[in-house]
C-alpha cells in the first residue's frame, strides 16, 4: 500500500541519517512469551474481587492492591516471575537489534531488547534508573532507555498511581531525555499502546513549545476487524473509536501504520531491513594478475564502479581485498572530496583483513568471522577478479572470494558477478545463469555485457548499474 511504502522509504531514509529511534511497548514481547499488563495484574485484581478483563485502567489496579496491602512486595514478585530471564528473543526483536537504531527506548521491565542486541554483537548501555543517565558504557552502539525500570530491580519499576504521579519529579532526567530524542529523532512506536499518562503528557508538551508542528513519528497499529457474531453496530462504532484515535495520535505528531494482522508488523519490518541493506554494497575482489584486463583498465573499472555507486547516494563496504580495493578507495574517495556536501565519508567503509594468526586453523576462523562480520552489512555484493598467489606463488582461485560468495549467497544477498574479469568472478557468473534467466530481459543482457571481455569499461559499469537498479526495486 503507498502509506506503508512511504513509511518504509522516510524510516530507510532516516535509518542512514542515524535519526531513527524506537519506543517498544509490551506487545513487542509478546511473542517471546511474556505476559501483558493485564495478564500481569490478573492475580492480584482477583485477590481484590475484581476481575481484570472488566477494567480500563490497570494502574489503578496495582494502586488499589497497595493501598490495600499497604507493601507491594506481591506485585514486586509477580514482576521477578513473570519478567525473569530465559525467553527467546522474537523476529521483530531481531530485526529492530540488526538496523542501525542507537536509541531504544521502553516502558517493559524484560531484558528483551537488550538480549537481541546482544546476540547481533552490540555492546548495550542499559539505563534504567536515574544515576545509569551520568554514566557511559565505552564503545557502546546502543542505549536501552527502559523509563519504567527493570526486573533486577522491581522495588523501584513505575506499576502504581503513586509511580506515575511522581515521575516528573523522581525521573526528571528521563523526561529530558526522552523530550530531547523526540524532537531531534523519527521514533517507530512498535506494541505500544498509547495508555501510559507520562508519554502522552510528553508528546503534547512537545507539540505546545513547537508551535503545534511536531516531528513526525510513526507507529504501527491493527486495523479493527468485527469479531465472530460480533453485531454490525458494534463493530462500527469500534472502527469510529479507532478512527477518532488515529486522528489524535496524528495531532501529536504520530502517524498510523495501518496493518490488517499483527504478522504484516514483521513482513513491515522484513521490508525495512531489505531496503535498508539494498543501500549498502559490497565489493568482493582480490586480484594478483588482472588478466584478462590490462592493469591501467582494470584500475578504471573499479575506480569507476565505485564513483557511480557513490553517486547513488550508496554505502559502499569492502575487505580491502588485493589489488581491488585500493582502488575501491581511490575511486569512491575522489567522488566524495570533490562534493563533500553531498557525498559522506560514511558512505565507503573498509575492513582489511587482521593480523593472521600463526596458526592456520585459527587464522581460517578468524577471517571467515571477519568476513561475515562485513558482509552481513550489505544487501547486494558485486564480485570482481578473484586471484591470488598460492603457496607455491602460482596465481590460483582466490579461495577467500569463493567463500565471500557463499557467505553472500547463505545470507540472502543479491549477487552481481563481472565475468569479464575472469577467475572466481567468471566462475560465479556462470553459476548464476539459471538465477539470470528468471530476470527482465534487460537484466539478461546486463548480465551477459559483464561478462564479455570485449566490451568497453564504460559498457561494463553500466551493465552493473543496470543489475543493482532492478536488484534495488526488488
């Protein structure tokens, strides 16, 4: 649908900026295992005769149960039960850990978002209560505002009236925080619902001192669908509810993601993560002997790939492979000084290879993690040359391009092989012919001016560009 695409671009758009952010209400756990509000508080409202599913504000709940029992060691344990650690971490969670997002912020007390960080190798700065704000984590890639505490430390986590009456005052500095984020950063507001009095009073403050044009936040939110036997009048009046909502939400600066079922979330965020990745390349290659290319051509093919794939406003990752990436560099470098304004330095990132370890075993894993480590970045991997000296120093198949290859292959990447250059990268395009001729006919074609020795370097750029632009649509 055009809203969903036009989210899907502007959040892209804002992920390559380091501008997007993330606000994770419960529902993003859910299908880790854990319990929602209600489900969380539906204990301790039978202990009061109440029956959960009949009421609309939970936290007064857990304010009636303390004012009952005056302690709120049992709601403290409950929180420790059911918010303890050794659920999986979910799809979306996985997807959200692997974008390049910095700021995560959340009202849940699981350890959820950090978990998925973790696995995706992140080191996380956890804050979850006011003295972790004066503190920095070193080399830290992501920040987990968790604004209503944590499990480790239930005594303290925002559950009752008196929480969230006091918040301004005990939790200032996340107020700030939060405030300042909201205005400098796009969030996607995912499981959240929009009941938490603290958030809505933030975004209408933020509204009131910009002039009533607030930045524009997203979220995602279920269409209502009528309910088996449900009464068409009922059903209605519940779509002019959300109706009413959408149009609120709106006024404070956040628009509706509109999804029919709660999987669309995770095909949504599937698509963000392949748009994204489409926006950055990798350039496989090393090339002791450049034959069938004189040295001079092959130096302006790459050089001239590079600045064409700069000038696309991509990112371009590289192993800074023999004879291949110097080039990379020179190429993408010349473009980008000569328009500082326009083109980053973000946009080339190289990783040469470390230090071998003298042992062969080990320097085999080191650089098989390496390069998935780089590869994983990237969306599309173009593949160049191929060769290096042997043992023996005979020129042989480059062995380390092979298995970039199948390293690119096992994780999804589209593959762009210039035959022409000969060893594994000829290798590769013939391998790809089947994959080929399930393309456009201009794709076909595309495929087959790479591969040919004959054509011009100019030639050869442009059937590359020809096969990332589909790729790029896809």
């Amino acid at each position: 649908m055009p809203e969903v695409e036009a989210f899907i671009d502007r959040y892209v758009t804002e992920l390559r900026s380091g501008t997007a952010a993330v606000f994770a209400g419960a529902g993003l756990s859910v299908n880790s295992g854990y319990v929602n509000w209600a489900e969380l508080l539906r204990d301790i409202a039978a202990e009061l005769g109440l029956d959960v599913d009949r009421e609309t504000n939970l936290v007064a709940v857990a304010q009636y149960h303390f004012n009952e029992r005056q302690n709120r060691s049992d709601i403290n344990q409950k929180l420790v039960d059911e918010f303890s650690l050794g659920h999986k971490v979910n799809e979306n969670q996985r997807i959200l850990a692997q974008l390049p997002i910095h700021n995560y912020w959340t009202t849940n007390y699981d350890r959820m978002i950090e978990k998925a960080l973790e696995e995706n190798g992140k080191v996380v700065d956890r804050k979850f209560n006011v003295s972790h704000l004066k503190k920095t984590v070193r080399n830290r890639d992501a920040i987990v505002y968790k604004m209503h505490g944590d499990v480790e430390d239930p005594e303290h986590a925002v559950l009752t009236k008196d929480d969230y009456e006091g918040y301004f005052r005990e939790r200032e500095p996340f107020v700030t925080a939060l405030a300042g984020d909201l205005v400098s950063k796009t969030f996607l507001f995912i499981g959240f619902s929009f009941t938490d009095p603290n958030i809505d009073y933030i975004l209408s403050r933020i509204r009131v001192v910009l002039n009533k044009q607030p930045k524009t936040h997203y979220c995602f939110l279920r269409r209502e669908a009528r309910k088996p036997r449900e009464k068409l009048a009922d059903y209605e009046y519940r779509k002019r509810q959300q109706s009413f909502f959408v149009k609120d939400l709106a006024r404070i600066g956040i628009r509706a993601v509109m999804v029919d079922e709660y999987p669309d979330i995770t095909r949504i965020l599937l698509a963000i993560e392949a748009r994204y990745r489409s926006q950055t390349v990798f350039i496989s290659g090393s090339a002791f002997d450049f034959d069938p290319w004189a040295p001079d051509d092959a130096a302006d093919l790459i050089e001239s790939l590079a600045d064409r794939l700069i000038r696309k406003q991509l990112t371009l990752v590289s192993g800074f492979g023999l004879g291949v990436g110097p080039s990379v560099i020179a190429g993408a470098l010349q473009t980008i000084q000569r328009q500082p304004q326009r083109y980053s330095r973000d946009q080339l990132q190289t990783f040469p290879f470390p230090v071998a370890s003298t042992l062969r075993p080990q320097r085999e894993r080191l650089y098989t993690a390496h390069r998935e480590h780089i590869i994983e970045k990237a969306g599309i991997a173009i593949f160049l040359f191929g060769n290096n000296r042997d043992a023996n120093g005979n020129v042989a198949l480059a062995k380390g391009v092979r298995e970039e290859f199948q390293i690119a292959k096992r994780m999804g990447l589209h593959i762009i092989a210039v035959g022409s250059t000969g060893w594994v990268a000829r290798e590769i395009s013939e391998r790809m012919a089947a994959d080929v001729r399930q393309r456009s006919k201009a794709f076909q074609k595309a495929h087959a001016v790479a591969a040919n020795e004959d054509v011009s370097v100019e030639e050869t750029v442009s059937a590359v560009m020809t096969m990332l632009d589909e790729y790029r649509k896809m």
